[in-house]
C-alpha cells in the first residue's frame, strides 16, 4: 500500500463483473415444475454481483473502479446512475448496443432466503481484450482486483492474469460455479465460494469432509488462499496450514439474504486494499454480510462503515441483535 508523507493511502478495489437490473419477487414458496403461484410485491433494484460488490466497497469507504457492460437501454443508464452516485468510477463500463443489460429474477422466500435465475446479456459481451486493457489501465502494485462467475471465461481470465502482472491481489469470488482452469485458481488469493460452490469444486459436499475448516484447507491447496462463506454461522479462511473460523454475531430477525455474500466481498476488499491481512478482511467482512440480511434488497442492505462499527458497539454493550431494521 502507497504512502503519501505519514498517511497511508488504501489501494484502489478493482471491480472487474456483472451489472443486473434485479427484479425481486416476495413469495411463499418457489413454484415446483408445473406449478403456477401468486407472489407478493415485485421491487426493482440494481443489482449483479459485480455492481453489488463495487458498491459493498465504496459504501464502506473503498476507492472503487468497475469495469463491465450494461445495454444501450434504461435498465444500463439506471445501473450506471447508481454506481456514480456511490462514487464509482465507471468510466470502464462499456455500454453496448448488441445486447440489453442484463437481467436477474429473484425471489425472496419469507425466511430470508433467495433464488435467483440471471439472463446474462451485456455481460456476456464482455471480451478478454477489453477486460486486460482495463485491469492494465486501472490496477496497481497497491490495487485488489476483484472478479466473480458472471462474465465470460475468457474476459475473466485476462482480467485475473493481468492483474497479477500488475502486481494487484486477486480476489475471486466463484459465483456461480464455473469450471476454471487449475492454474486460474491457483491466482485467487483469495478464492471465495460459499458451501455449494465449495462442493461443487471439492466434488463432495463440504459437511462429507469433518468440517468447513477442512473444506478450505482442501480448497487452499489449488489457490494462494480460500474463504469458504457459511451464511449465519460465518465464514474460515485458510492458507497454507494458517486458518481460522470465524463465527457471525447472532441476529434477531434474517429479512433478505440477497447479495449478503456481495457484501461480504466488497467488506473483504475494501480491508484487504488498505493492508490488513486475511484474517481481519475475513471478520470485517463477516460483520459487512451479517448487517446486510437484517436490511431488504442487495445493496440496499449495504452498511457504510459507520454502521458496522455501531453494530460492533451495539452487540458490546449487550444490545438486542441487529433485527429487520430498514435501510436509510
Ligand atoms: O448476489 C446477488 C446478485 O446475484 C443479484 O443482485 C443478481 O443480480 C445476481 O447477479
């Protein structure tokens, strides 16, 4: 991390991902196949996994850049609206003609918890070339390149493999699942998955293996390092022999789990950017996530720092947990 005179200067998050118009749907249980249901309410929010990280970031005072692609439509125009006025830089973001931006269907269940079905467009447009020039333009020796499974294969592998050029640390949240080259995942440091995309690449399910722990020292071994998530008990972490768990704060009421595991990545960032190492990155962010699932929507659950550090407060001076409070 640079040093201006005496002040440390954090490096910049790299955002290299997926935009969305989210559409989200409350409803009571998810239709079985043949099946038609009423819902409740549907919102719209911006959303994707790599806006929802840009955002996570900025909010808890990362400098952020994002590099991606929206539609020439209002869905992109809206995105774009969004990140700027979260102090992103979005001048990496092209805006394409030949596809619409992308879209993602989300319905929240009435514990908290989401499915969610993503009609790629924009992002699927996103080509290697463009994502290296960018991560060239923009990373840095200081900088934390941050990518997810929700771009093309190619444009992510160029992002990653420059930004180690670079110098940057690359932080790779496999969402969803994508099968990757070995020596791709061997650059994530760290790789971050949550139990169903830790199974996926373990081949096995992550409780077949003793222990979460387990779990990501076996994924440690094809990556610099491995964060497994693990909803409200937390998350471990693991490099090398090094690890740890680390357990949630206990919280009142779980609203919407949507994005919580992107709050989680822009919490892991935005403290990995400024120096810490990936223990502390790894209960930062776990305080980031646990705040998002009291609070409705993806990034509108997004805590500034402020919040975080009160929470921490709260839960020290024996406050009721954090419970359904609505963001602001
Ligand atoms: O992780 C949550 C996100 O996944 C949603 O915002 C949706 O757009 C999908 O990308």
């Amino acid at each position: 991390m640079p040093a201006r005179g005496d002040k440390i200067v954090p490096g910049t998050v790299v955002v290299v991902g997926s935009a969305n118009q989210d559409y989200v749907i409350a409803c009571t249980a998810l239709p079985r196949p043949g099946e038609t249901r009423l819902a409740g309410r549907l919102r719209r929010f911006p959303g994707g996994k790599g806006v929802n990280q840009a955002v996570a970031a900025a909010r808890l005072g990362g400098a952020v850049r994002f590099v991606g692609a929206v539609g020439d439509d209002s869905d992109g125009a809206f995105l774009i609206r969004e990140l700027r006025s979260e102090g992103v830089d979005t001048s990496d973001v092209e805006i394409t003609t030949v596809a619409r931006t992308g879209l993602a269907f989300v319905s929240v269940l009435p514990d908290g918890e989401n499915a969610i079905t993503v009609v790629p467009g924009a992002n699927f447009t996103l080509v290697a070339d463009r994502t290296a020039r960018a991560v060239r333009r923009l990373a840095d020796a200081s900088s934390i390149v941050v990518l997810q499974g929700e771009i093309p294969v190619p444009a992510l592998r160029a992002a990653v493999e420059t930004g180690v050029r670079c110098g940057a640390r690359v932080v790779l949240n496999l969402a969803p699942y994508t099968e990757l080259p070995a020596e791709l995942l061997r650059l994530a440091d760290p790789l971050v998955v949550n139990e169903v995309e830790a199974a996926a690449l373990l081949g096995t399910p992550v409780a077949a293996l003793g222990s979460p722990t387990e779990a990501a020292r076996r994924l440690a071994e094809r990556a610099a390092s491995a964060v497994i998530t693990l909803g409200g008990a937390g998350a471990v972490w693991a490099r090398g022999r090094d690890g740890a768990a680390v357990p949630a704060p206990p919280v009142g009421q779980v609203l919407d789990t949507t994005g919580a595991g992107d709050a989680f990545v822009g919490g892991l960032a935005t403290l990995l950017a400024e120096g810490h190492d990936l223990d502390a990155a790894v209960s930062f962010a776990v305080e980031v996530g646990t705040v998002a699932i009291t609070r409705v929507g993806a990034q509108a659950s997004y805590p500034s720092r402020a919040d975080v550090v009160e929470a921490g407060r709260g839960r020290k001076r024996g406050e009721e947990p954090l419970a359904g409070r609505k963001s602001s």
